[in-house]
C-alpha cells in the first residue's frame, strides 16, 4: 500500500512539474473558455445598451467590447488565475486542472453549449 502511495504521489509531483511549464498558457486557455460562455450575455447587454444608436456607434461599441475589452480581461486576469490554479500547490496542479475544465464543461453544459 505504502508503494502505491508513493508510486501516485511520485506521478503528480512529476506531472505538476510539467504542467508548470505550462501555466500561463493553460490559464490563457480557461480563461479564453470562460469569456467565451459569457460572451453572449454580455453582447446581448450591449447590444440592448446600443441598439437605437448610430450605425458608427454600434459597431465602435462592438469593437470596444470585443475586442480590447475581452482581450483585456483574458490578459489582465489569466496572472490571477495562475496564483489561484498554484494555491494548492505543484503537486495538486494537475487535479486542480482537472476540477476547472470539469467546472468549465458544466458550466457549458446549463448554458446549452455543447
């Protein structure tokens, strides 16, 4: 017993230490995935925000929106997310990993996504 325990925790401190390498771009990649299931709603408010403007105004709102300000949110708060994904430690990465695409899936899932 006391060799599977050693043989497992040996498999996620090695795994975790790969994924590190990875960090900022696995956190890139949820955060990418979360902007896009929200996107929508937040389209959907702007567009209810903007709809009896001028034609320039729209499509500078559309822009705006879209373009710097998801960008900007993926940018900014993918650094955050690393911290939050390393708060358990390298060891844990890889099921820390896990539960968020987990948490990701489901939540497509309510919203009708896949």
């Amino acid at each position: 017993m006391a060799d599977l325990l050693n043989i497992l925790n040996t498999l996620l401190i090695n795994v975790g230490q790969w994924l590190h390498s990875y960090l900022y771009n696995l956190s890139m990649l949820i955060m990418v995935c979360l902007v896009s299931l929200y996107a929508g709603d937040i389209i959907k408010l702007t567009k209810g925000l903007v709809v009896r403007r001028h034609f320039i105004v729209r499509v500078l709102c559309f822009v705006l929106i879209t373009a710097f300000g998801f960008g900007f949110v993926v940018v900014w708060l993918s650094p955050l997310l690393i911290k939050a994904l390393l708060f358990f430690g390298t060891k844990w990465l890889s099921v820390t990993l896990l539960a968020a695409f987990f948490i990701l899936g489901t939540i497509a899932d309510r919203k009708n996504q896949l």
